[in-house]
C-alpha cells in the first residue's frame, strides 16, 4: 500500500490490484493456436528438446531452490473478463458423445523446491502430436528458462497458469492469492518476450498467446474468496474429473494407465510432468496409443471448453467434495516459505 499526501488528504493506493480490463470478454479472447510451428521448428533442433540426464528429479537445495520474488509483478497485458457462465470450479465439460478429452499436466514448484522436467512425457505426447495445457508455476519458469520458452513455442501445448510457488489458496490471504496469480502471469510474459527476442523466432510470434488464459489450483484447493479472485482475474478455473495419482510413489504406471482409460467425453485429466509423476511416463507410452487406437480425440483445455457446456462445482476438490482439507495440516500455505 503506497500513501500519497495530497493538502490535508491521505490517498491510498494498492500495488497490489488487479490490473484493469483489457475490455475484452474471455471467451471472445480465447487463441486460437497455443504456439508457433515457425518459431518453434525454427529454434530447437532435436538435440534441445531431448531430455537431459538427471533433469527429472528434483532437489531442496542448490541454485534455484530459493528465489525471491519477481522484479516485474504484475503483466503488461490486461486480462479479459471472465463471464458468469465460467465462474466456479470446472471438473469437466459436457460434450454430450464425442470423444474429445483434455489432459492437464502441472508443472511447479514451491519455494524450498528446484522441480524436474520430464521429457519422457513431452516427448511422447509429440511423438503422437497429442495436444495438452501444461499448467506451470511461475516460479518454475523463472528456473527452468530453457524448457519453458520451448513449451510456449510448441503449437501442441497450451500454457496455464499453476501459481508463483505453488500455494494453498485455500490459506493464503487475500494479497498473496493475487500474487501467485500475478507473478505468473507476468513471467509467462517475460518468457515469452525472451522467446521473440531470439534471430530464430522473428517469424511467428504473433500465433503465441500474450497472456495464459485458464487457471489449475495447486493441491486443487481454494475457497470461495480465492476462487472469486481467481474468476475476477479473468481465468477459468480448471481442475478434473479424472486424477490419475501419479504424486504417490507407490502410484503404479498400470494404476494411472487405468486412470487415464476411465476418461469419459468432455474429461479433464490431472498429472504431473515435473519430476512429481513417479511413473506417469511409462504409463502415457502405453495409453496414449491405446485411446488414439479406441478413437480419442485430445485438444488443449480452452478448446474443450468452447466445445460444450462446463461442469461446474461451488467449490475444490480432488474426487468428492472436502477430500482434500488434510493438505491444510500437512502443506499449510504450501509455498514453501
């Protein structure tokens, strides 16, 4: 809160509120394309993508574990407004028999947290030119630069938002919430300046979105302020109806595999690609090609919402309401700090 003295008047200014409206309405605003085929195929050779030794686990200390925060906090872009037929918790989307569904793949981390980057999973969705929406924290983009700009580049993924450091909006205050909403938003955009400041990427920018457009809540927990917040902020909220697991280390890659062949038209899938899924690249290898084979379509999260009708809850969970209150005990604010 900034305090200007003006006469005898006291003027308070919040430097943390939103940022006003672009005057756009959300589902007007919604991209078309999540990436740029040019840019991409333009910047990275096969040996940048491929995974790197190690980089799928993950470490409490060393350089990245720790950051502070962003020097740009909030977006340059102005969010669109959101309409009162997406506010809520999304869980899935009525698409009546079509069999369309949407895998969302976390990728964050908090802040005692350097997080992986499992390449076994992007590398396979690409060898099936399967789309998803990686919904990554802002402060694993600040720490993970390199796989960041390619994922935005990469016209089969669409980029959402997965907060700063990976907070409870279930515990946070008022202020932070928009904090972890904002900072991300304003690193995608970092992110993606530095992308189009590249000689490779001077062709194709314009097909990459300027802002991320849906939001996933972290531990899938909020309540109803932060969930309003997050709404006001001009994002969907997306969570699931189909969780795969895969943070448990005793989540076998059949059991998620058995996750993922439970989708029904109009599914939301939740897993993890950040080094948290113990086993989910062994088990996308095997169901990806079985539900392309059975007939399955995958399009990215904003697709699948402008396909049908959302399925929408008051409030967060994982499969039933209140399944997820002992993440208040056992994570807290889930920052880290």
């Amino acid at each position: 809160m900034k305090i200007l003295k003006t006469g005898s008047i006291f003027v308070c200014i919040s430097l943390t509120a939103f940022p006003a409206y672009s005057g756009q309405v959300w589902s007007n605003f919604t991209p078309k394309t999540h990436g740029s085929k040019s840019v991409f195929e333009n910047c990275y050779t096969s040996a940048d993508l491929a995974g790197k030794k190690g980089e799928k686990f993950t470490r409490k200390r060393g350089k990245g574990a720790y950051l502070n925060p962003p020097e740009i906090k909030r977006p340059k872009v102005a969010p669109a407004r959101l309409s009162s037929e997406f506010y809520g918790s999304i869980r899935r989307v009525n698409v009546g028999a079509k069999k369309v569904i949407a895998l969302g793949f976390d990728i964050g981390e908090q802040n005692n947290d350097f997080a992986g980057y499992d390449a076994e999973i992007i590398d396979t969705l690409r060898k099936h030119n399967v789309k998803a929406t990686m919904y990554v924290g802002g402060k694993w983009m600040a720490t993970h630069p390199k796989r960041a700009k390619q994922l935005i580049a990469d016209p089969l993924f669409e980029m959402g938002n997965h907060a700063w450091t990976h907070g409870n909006f279930r515990v946070l205050n008022k202020a932070e919430v928009e904090n972890q909403i904002w900072f991300t938003q304003a690193e995608y955009e970092k992110q993606r300046r530095a992308l189009a400041s590249l000689d490779c990427a001077k062709s194709g920018m314009s097909a990459i979105p300027k802002r991320i457009p849906t939001f996933r809540f972290p531990y899938g927990t909020c309540n109803a302020r932060s969930l309003k917040q997050v709404n006001d902020a001009g994002l969907p909220a997306v969570q699931w109806d189909i969780v795969t697991g895969d943070p448990a280390k005793g989540q076998s890659a059949k059991a998620i595999a058995r996750a993922l062949l439970r989708s029904k038209p109009g599914s939301i899938i939740v897993a993890h690609a950040n080094g948290r899924g113990w086993n989910t690249g062994k088990a996308i290898k095997f169901a990806i090609p079985k539900m392309l084979k059975e007939g399955w379509k995958f399009v990215t999260v904003t697709e699948l919402l402008q396909m049908g009708k959302p399925v929408i809850a008051k409030t967060c969970y994982e499969n039933r309401p209140g399944d997820n209150k002992r993440y208040d005990r056992i994570f807290g604010k889930g920052t880290g700090e």
